[in-house]
C-alpha cells in the first residue's frame, strides 16, 4: 500500500507529472506515491522522470484504461 | 533555485503570444523544473504579453493551413478567405479553449503560475516594454526586467537552450 495516492485521471500532460511532482516533495524520503491516470503519454513520461530525478519507479501498469505507477521518493 | 550543484539547466526565449505558441515554452519550463532543472524564459516581443496580469489570448486560422480542428469526427481546416472575416478568430478561439477543457489540458493561467511557484526564473525584455508600452504594474509580479545580455548571461551557463 503506498503512503499516498495522487488522481490525476482526465488530466493532459504535463499536469500528472507536475501533480506527482508536487505530492513527491511532501513525502519523506523513502515513502511510496501512487498515481492514477488517463494520459497513454504519462507511461513514457514518469519512466524519463524518474530516470532524471532519481526517484524509483517501483511500478507502471495499466488497469482497464488506467494507468498505475508507484514511485518511490528517493530524491 | 536548486541547490544541488550539479542541477542542469534550460533557458527559452519566449516570442509569441497566442493561445497555441503560449503552450510549449509553458509545459517545458514547467516540466524542466519538476525535473530539477534550473529554468529561465526571456520573454520578448509577442511572447511578452504572456506575462500581463489578465490574459485574454487568442488564435488565429489565418495562415495556418496545418491548423485542424476536430469537429463532427473529422477534421476542419479553414480556407485564409474565410479566416480573414471578422468574427472567425473568435469562433476558433472558443473551440480551442473548449477543446482544452474537455481534454483535460491546464490554462495557460494554470501552467504560468506553477511556473513562477516551481521558482521559474522571468526575464521580460525591457527593449519590448518601451517598444509596446506597457506599463510594469500591468504585469504578474515575479518577472525581472533585462535585455539580450541579461539572456545572454543564462544562455551561456544553461545546458538546453529554445527559441520558441
């Protein structure tokens, strides 16, 4: 179970990325986000945030037209 | 700013001020600095108007055959004859914005202020100010005033740098 979940569903780009962002820097190092979205573009997307930002991202799968990540906040 | 010394970093120069040109130098800045990226936008010329406290921006079908509006489950260009009466920008103008709230895409609005909250660094040319009279407190807060050197600067220190 993560420490927080974000809904970013019916949101375009780059809004679930900002959004994840946002929620990331609340969370202590160390504690999991999940996000929720729409957007087919955020798959690519979170895997190149994370590779930058050197957050984990510990999961990405689809569910019906949902698409669900877990990121890790490690920096 | 990031503190982390080996932050990369992106400059853009911001030229154009329609709705649709308003978007790309918005969504990078942004997302660069969710990403860590120290950020700048020079904004000169057309692009300078992004930065007045009321926005009312607008897109135009004049010259711009590429331009198709899903409509009906087709798509509809606009003849440059039938662009240029009065009264086109407009309609055009009111699809793009509802479009953009139907999809789920963030106002303009919406994208400048996480840009200044991200810490966003604004650059708006002074040569401009004077050039289109406009008058500071017309502006957002935030923005500092400079002029080519002052992009100049950042640009030399700035890993990516875009002309938009």
């Amino acid at each position: 179970m993560a420490d927080q979940v974000l809904d970013a569903k019916g949101l375009n780009c780059p809004l679930p990325i900002l959004r994840a962002k946002k929620a990331l820097k609340e969370l202590p190092t160390g504690g999991t986000l999940e996000i929720h979205a729409t957007d087919p573009g955020a798959v690519k997307d979170f895997e190149a945030f994370c590779r930058s930002t050197g957050n984990e991202l510990l999961e990405s799968r689809a569910e019906g037209s949902t698409y669900i990540f877990l990121i890790k906040h490690t920096n | 700013m990031s503190t982390d010394t080996n932050a990369k970093s992106m400059s853009l120069i911001v030229t154009k001020g329609t709705l649709d040109w308003a978007y790309p130098p918005f969504i990078l800045a942004t997302t660069a600095a969710a990403m860590g990226l120290d950020v700048t936008m020079f904004f000169t010329f057309y692009g300078l108007g992004l930065l007045k406290k009321d926005l009312n921006l607008k897109i135009s079908t004049l010259g711009n055959p590429a331009m198709e509006m899903p409509m009906m489950g087709m798509h509809m260009a606009m003849p440059n004859l039938i662009s240029a009466l009065p009264g086109v920008d407009g309609m055009a103008t009111g699809m793009m914005k509802n479009l953009i709230k139907k999809k789920g895409v963030a106002s303009i609005e919406d994208l400048r202020e996480l840009a200044v909250e991200a810490d966003v660094q604004m650059i708006a040319c002074q040569m401009t100010m004077d050039l289109f009279e406009y008058k500071r407190e017309d502006m957002i807060d935030g923005p500092t005033l400079g002029g080519a050197a002052s992009y100049i600067e950042v640009a030399t220190k700035s890993d990516i740098n875009l002309y938009i």
